[in-house]
C-alpha cells in the first residue's frame, strides 16, 4: 500500500523520534557532519533506525537533514552528497524491511532568500534540493519530508523539486515560535500560512516539526486542521525545550508525559504523529501504546 493511501486507511502513522540526539548519545562529537556516519558508521545509524521500528514506528526518516550541498559545505563534502544521500535512503530501508515506510528528510540550507532577509534568490535553492532529493529516491526512499523550514519561497524550491524529479509523496513541516502574536516561523509565517504556501506548491502532507513540546504541537496541530479540514497532517514534537543542566542539554518531556498528551494529537487532527529533538525509541514505544488505548502512568516530569 502507497503512504497516502495508507494515511487514508488507518488512524494514525507512527513516525520515528529524533536522528541527531540519538547520534550525540553515540558519540557524534560537536562539529562533526552527521551525514557521514551513513559511510563510517552505517551500522550505528541503522541501529538507531532499527531502534525505532521495533519501538513501533512504521515511518522512519533518513540521515539527512543535512545533506544538501549547501550544509555539507561547510565540512568539505558538497561534492558528496549523491553518495550521502543514496546512503542514507538504503540503511533506512534495510532497517525497515517491509514493515513501513522510508521517507527521505531534507533540511534547510541555512540561507535566507532574497526578500527574506537574505540574498539568495529563490530559484537558487531548486538545484541543491533535487541533488539531494533525487539521490533520496534513488536509495529507496518512499516519500520525501521538507522539513524544519521556515521559508515559504525556500519550501516552495524544494517541494518543486520533488515533484519535478520524483514521482514520490512529499511532506513539508516547518518550525514555529510561540510569541506575542501567536506562532510564526523565523520570517513571520503562521501555521496557516506556511501550510497554505507548501500546499500551493504541490506538498501532499503538511505540518510541523521541532521548536514546540507536546503542548504546544496540539495548538499549532488544531490551527492547521482548522483551516485545511482534509489535508493529511504530520506533527513531530521536541521532547520539551532543551535546557543546559551540569553542563549537559536536557529534555525534560519523558515518554510517559508524551504519551499522557498524544491521545490529544491525533484529535487536533494529526494524521501521522512522531519525535523530534529529544525524543528516543521510548517515547515512540509510549506513544505507540497510548494509541493503542493503553493508559501511561502518571507523569515524573521533574516540572509537571
């Protein structure tokens, strides 16, 4: 079964949790291009993967979120990102087997477009985002998920992209900040907004990811369904905001809290329901029981 038609057969997909914190908790040391683990240390990033199959998921992403020419710059590996990136795709794929699906994650460049503050024009983005999709697709990627975006014009680039060059789903959630008036991306999008532009563009699946614990997700989850009432709708959240406590940063959402909060989720109308930063094969396995109805204990949460 295809992932849309999956989506519109079931209640809820479960994605993974977070790629980057569990690579840390390996030894990914700071400075280090997480993308080359797919070729020095492909069996950690399986295992990782892996992890979060057994734990339940039946979507899991790819190490990727940095693997766009632009990103890998920085390291001196922007003429490897095929290989990076078909890498990547096909460890996802053999950690899943057929139990699921494989989608392939595209970050942001880390530039800011032309009338966004920035210089890059949009049209720029378009060819570093197909490098890295078409490679994704390659590797046996079965949807590819924009992700982490702020920027409708640079959204719209990397949507474009998948669609031009793939014939596979595209998802796009971008990252929003609770401030005085209400959540918007770092250049002033609105949950509604930033949705309608990536479904213009041509994404199958919208939503958000990063930024927002579990609470704070429902909002932003009801105010998408609010306005598209039948878009299929992906939430990935934090396991709380990151704070720095003897020297280490922490998230304080336990799996129990999340799984407390989940049930609430998937009633604001979230069609597929996954981790962030923080987030580990536990909180997946939490959430993956709640769905199934079964009642997570009380809540240790050192602040709830």
């Amino acid at each position: 079964m295809m992932l849309l038609d999956c989506i519109c057969n079931r209640e809820v997909l479960i994605c993974d949790g977070a790629m980057g914190t569990q690579l840390i908790a390996r030894g990914l040391a700071a400075g280090e291009c997480p993308e080359m683990w797919c070729l020095e240390r492909p069996s950690d990033v399986r295992e990782i993967a892996a992890g979060y199959v057994e734990a339940g998921s039946n979507l899991i992403e790819t190490n990727s979120f940095g693997g766009n020419a632009l990103k890998l710059k920085s390291y001196g590996f922007e003429g490897r990102v095929g290989e990076l990136n078909h890498a990547a795709a096909a460890i996802a794929r053999a950690a899943i087997g057929d139990k699921g699906y494989v989608a392939g994650s595209v970050g942001p460049t880390g530039i800011f477009a032309e009338g966004e503050g920035g210089k890059m024009k949009p049209a720029g983005f378009y060819e570093v985002f197909r490098e890295q999709i078409v490679a994704l697709a390659g590797g046996g990627a079965d949807a590819i998920c924009i992700e982490t975006m702020w920027s409708a014009l640079e959204a719209a680039q990397a949507i474009r992209a998948a669609k031009e060059n793939t014939s596979l789903p595209v998802i796009c959630t971008f990252t929003f900040n609770k401030g005085p008036r209400g959540f918007r991306t770092a250049v002033g999008l609105t949950p509604e907004k930033a949705s309608e532009a990536a479904l213009e563009a041509g994404a199958d699946i919208i939503g958000a990811n990063c930024g927002n614990g579990i609470d704070q997700m429902i909002e932003i989850a009801r105010q998408i369904r609010e306005a598209f009432p039948a878009a299929p709708l992906m939430i990935q959240a934090n396991a709380g905001l990151p704070k720095v406590i003897d020297g280490h940063t922490v998230y304080q959402e336990s799996p129990t809290y999340i799984a407390s909060r989940v049930n609430q989720l998937a009633e604001a109308g979230a069609n597929i329901i996954g981790g962030c930063c923080g987030t580990t094969p536990e909180h997946i396995r939490a959430i993956a029981a709640a769905l199934r109805g079964e009642s997570p204990a009380a809540s240790r949460d050192p602040e709830r």
